[in-house]
C-alpha cells in the first residue's frame, strides 16, 4: 500500500486486521511528495506485485493518478493485478466533522480492498 500523511495511519490500523487473516500488508510512507519517490515505489511494486494507494483528496485529480502513472512507467511488469485506488469522494471537502467521517476513506474501506486485491 503506497500513502502519506493521515492516511498512514488508517493503512497501519488495516494492516493489524489483515495480519490475523494471515495478509501481510507492506506500507510504503511517502514522506515527501515534492520531489517523489519514484524509486520506492517501483520497489514496492516490484516486491510484492500488487498495489493500492490511499490518499484523503478526491479520487479526481488526486495523486493516486500520479503515483498510477509512475508505476505504469516503471513498474508495470511486475504487477499481477489491477492499481486499486482508495481515496476521499468527488465532491469538495466538508467541514463539519460527520461530513468528513463520511468523505473520508476507512479502514474498513482498505480491509475490503485488500482481500479483493488478494483474491485477484
């Protein structure tokens, strides 16, 4: 799983769940998304040949594009399965606080994708 910022830690709280199911989940961090990491990420894909990026923006226009074409740049042999993208709704951000639980991607968003990616 490719994330950064808030979103790592909804990926590590995915992670402990999928671990008692016997999915290992390997987390990449983007610590920096000026300049990318282009080379950690071809290395994660590489590694374990199947790949979600979660980000908190919209779907439309958000990074998990970027990062997608990055990974059919450099990578794209080595995947075994479709880029899963998970990411906040296409609408503007909320404000208030039930809203944005809602926008939100979940944890139970990156559980369910993570066994339909393994299934794959």
């Amino acid at each position: 799983m490719i994330t950064y910022a808030a979103m790592v830690h909804t990926a590590l709280e995915a992670a402990e769940i999928l671990s008692k199911e016997g999915i290992d989940l390997e987390i990449l961090d983007l610590r920096s998304l000026v300049p990318i990491d282009r080379e950690a990420i071809a290395q994660t894909v590489k590694k374990t040949n199947k790949v979600i990026i979660l980000h908190e923006h919209s779907r439309t226009g958000g990074l998990a594009g970027e990062i997608a074409a990055i990974i059919n740049e450099e990578a794209f042999d080595s995947l075994d399965g479709p880029i899963v993208r998970i990411a906040g709704l296409d609408s503007a951000i909320p404000f208030s606080p039930p809203q944005e639980h809602h926008y939100l991607p979940k944890v139970e968003d990156v559980v369910r994708e993570s066994r339909r990616l393994k299934a794959y």
